[in-house]
C-alpha cells in the first residue's frame, strides 16, 4: 500500500508551515533518506526527507502553499508493485512523517510527530556481539552531534533501519543529551474586533491588503506572549562613549590587513556595546540568569542575542559566552550572522537561548526606546543614538558625546537594584573601554 508523507512539525509549537518547492517531481524513484522538499518555517528553511523507498505517487499539497497544518498529507510514495496513478489519500496506509533537516547545516532538531505501528525492531544480537545498528548517514550525523547512542534507538526505516525521524524523536523523548522539548505556548488572546469590521473603517480602494509572512506571525504571537506574562521594568542611562570612540579608531587602524589591504576585522559601537553587556552581566551575577517556575539559573557565562533586521522581520542570533570573546572575533561573528540571517540559513542553536540581549536603533537616529524582552532572556538593552552635548566636568561646561541605553528586565528574575548594578557595570565598561580588552 501506498505511504502517506506529512507536513513534520519543525518546532514543538509549529503548527503550520509554507511548502516553497519540491525537489521531486511525481513519477521520480525515491529512497530512504532523499530530501524530497523544502519547507519554510518562521526563521529558516527546512528540507523535508522521505523515510520509505518507493515512487513519489501523488503531490497533494503543490509548492509554494503557505500556512499548511502539521501532520497533513502532503504527498503519497507508491511501493513496489503498485500503480502511481490510482493513488489516493483515503486508500494509503502506514503514516510516515517526514524527517525536517536545516538546509544550512544539521543542528538540534524537534521531533515530529510519530505514527504507532510503523516500528521495526532490530533482530536480536548474536550471543557475545553488540547488535549491529543500520542507520542512514544523516541519522548517524544527527546522533554524533548530539552525542546520542544509536544502539538506544529504535529504527522505524525499511528493515530497522534508523532514519533522522527516529534520531529526533529519541531526543525528544529525553535520550542521551539533548535539550527537553519547550512546553507548549498557550492560545492568545483573540482581536476585540475581526478583520472584517476593521476593513470597514477605510474604503475598499485606499489600502493594499498584503498577507502576513510567517515571520511575522511568530513575531506578533511572541510579542503578546512576552507582555502578558513578563513582568517588565524600566531603567535607563547615560553613557559617554568619547573614549570609547578613540579606542575603537585605534583599533580599527591597528588591524592586520590582508595582501589586497583589506583588515582582518573593522569594529562597530555596536561590538563593543555587547562585549560591554556582557562583562557586566558577568560582574553582577544575580542579573546573569534565567527565570524557571521552580527554580533560576545562574550562568557561568554571559550569553548575548543581539538583534538584526532582516527583510520581513527580526531575528536575534546568539553570541555564546560573549564575555570570553576577543572583540575582532565578535565583530566577524556578527557580520557572519547579519549575513546568514538575511539569507535565512541560521541554524535554531544559533538564534535560541540568550540570557540578556542588545538591540540597537542608534544607526537610525532614535535617541531612546524600550525594547521588549524575548524569552527566556531576563533583560534586553536598547541603545539609542549617540549625540554631542555639553556636560559639566570639575566646574567647567565641555562636549562629550553621550548614549541613552534603557535596560528592560523581567521582574520575576531581576530586582530594581540588580538592574541598577547592571546598568551602572554596563557604563562602566563604555567610560573605561580598556577593560573590553581583558587587560
């Protein structure tokens, strides 16, 4: 009987995903392991496996349909023997979900949904030998970066064979040392008012109706969620950043250059703010954490997303333990990131986690703003313009060029002093910028 593909679920909260293309056409042999598809998610794409050999029979759902369910039947694989042509998704049998891989490269992935009565055992070891564990190269790949034991995990492939859909639900389950599955994102709340009644407040021909992007629509869920359960408080300073400029110029024109002349690095305020952020973080440790239910977690590390706009969004890729980071190496990290993300090819542990994280409107010309944080981060550092204006120093009024920064923090993890300590460790590393160069 003929094999039913999903539409996998990429995220523990996905519930819906655009098929951009696919990459077999019907008719086309397929094997275990094949990427038959792509699929976009709300940060990047993802390339869809089959996990049975066959025939790919029938496309249901055709390329580029946006908002397509999870675990529904997008196309049907024929078996050995059976007719592509008389396919239909009432009269196919074993469920087979498809296996999601990153397109860039394989990180730690989500499980997608399992279909019961689908397993195959191993045969059984012969007396004194480990039993041999068939695997495709991707599941092997998969289970080596997440240091997962493949004789742990049950194949559900042709002959027991371990498939990357089988990889990810042994991590799902808790297996090895993969992360836990994030709980589940409760429904927001609906509009007061619906679509239609709003469209009547403007006549029919003075607006353009543009349908939301994915992204956009993670974007807007998330925000909600993150206003109505964290409780967010204010804190904002000023910084003089003069000397930091000074330095940064030196820097930049002590740069080791290429044969062609080009530097191997050319530093950003914005490098040098998050390096700042995150030696503070380091130096008031109550404010280096996260907040759980039952407990909070205190870092060892600072690690700080930084936000970057991209076409249709927002997206905040995280430097892992930024407070050990040369700034050179922060600054070519996120021209590296800037790049991808624009392209969609970060992977998720790129872009998830993060403990506090900087977001900067300066370029623009926004002189002060509050941003909202993203969770599990606790704080979230918004950095405004810098601006020459006269201060008084020792009696006498001279220039210096300042910086708003206004600290967000979660109450539940950051008290109003904590915050005032992190943002008074943050000045500081700005005012004396010799202490970002660890000496």
């Amino acid at each position: 009987m003929s094999v039913k593909i999903l539409m996998p679920a990429l995220s523990p909260t996905m519930e819906k995903g655009n098929l951009t293309r696919w990459l077999k056409a019907e008719g086309d042999a397929v094997k275990s392991g094949d990427v038959i598809a792509e699929i976009e998610t709300d940060k990047a794409t993802m390339e869809v496996e089959a996990v049975d050999e066959g025939t790919l029979g029938k496309i249901l759902v055709p390329a580029g349909t946006n908002d397509v369910p999870v675990n529904e039947i997008i196309a049907l694989i024929a078996e050995e023997g059976e007719d592509p042509k008389t396919l239909t998704a009432g009269s196919s049998a074993p469920v087979q979900p498809a296996a999601p891989v990153p397109l860039a490269s394989v990180s730690t992935p989500t499980a997608p949904a399992s279909a019961p009565g689908n397993v195959v055992a191993f045969p059984q070891a012969e007396a004194g030998k480990p039993a041999r564990r068939f695997a495709s190269p991707l599941a092997r790949r998969l289970a080596g970066q997440n240091k997962l034991d493949l004789a742990a995990v049950t194949g559900s492939g042709p002959h027991g064979r371990i498939i990357a859909a089988d990889v990810t639900a042994a991590l799902a389950a808790g297996v090895g040392k993969a992360a836990p599955a994030a709980a589940a994102v409760a429904p927001l709340p609906k509009p007061t008012q619906s679509d239609a009644i709003i469209k009547q407040y403007f006549a029919s021909d003075s607006f353009d109706e543009v349908p939301h992007e994915t992204m956009r629509k993670t974007i807007a869920r998330r925000l909600v969620e993150a206003t109505t359960n964290i409780p967010h408080f204010y804190l904002t300073i000023e910084c003089e950043i003069d000397a930091l400029l000074k330095l940064r110029g030196e820097l930049n024109a002590a740069a080791p250059k290429a044969k062609d002349g080009t530097p191997d690095y050319k530093l950003s305020v914005n490098d040098m703010i998050v390096k700042a952020l995150a030696l503070a973080l380091i130096d008031v440790p109550n404010a280096n954490v996260t907040f759980l239910e039952n407990s909070m977690l205190r870092h060892h590390h600072a690690d700080v997303a930084v936000a970057v706009a991209i076409p249709d969004g927002l997206i905040t890729p995280v430097l892992k333990q930024a407070d050990l980071l040369p700034l050179s190496v922060i600054s070519s990290t996120m021209k590296d990131y800037a790049a991808r993300a624009k392209q969609r090819r970060l992977k998720p542990s790129e872009y998830e986690g993060g403990v506090s994280a900087v977001s900067n409107l300066g370029m623009y010309g926004i002189k002060e703003f509050s941003a909202i944080i993203n969770p599990p981060q606790s704080s979230i550092l918004a950095v405004g313009a810098g601006e020459a204006r006269p201060v008084v120093r020792k009696g006498q009024i001279v220039p210096a060029t300042l910086i708003g920064a206004t600290l967000s923090c979660d109450h539940r993890a950051i008290d109003g002093a904590t915050g005032a300590e992190l943002l008074s460790a943050f000045r500081h590393h700005i005012e004396v910028p010799l202490t970002l160069l660890g000496i």
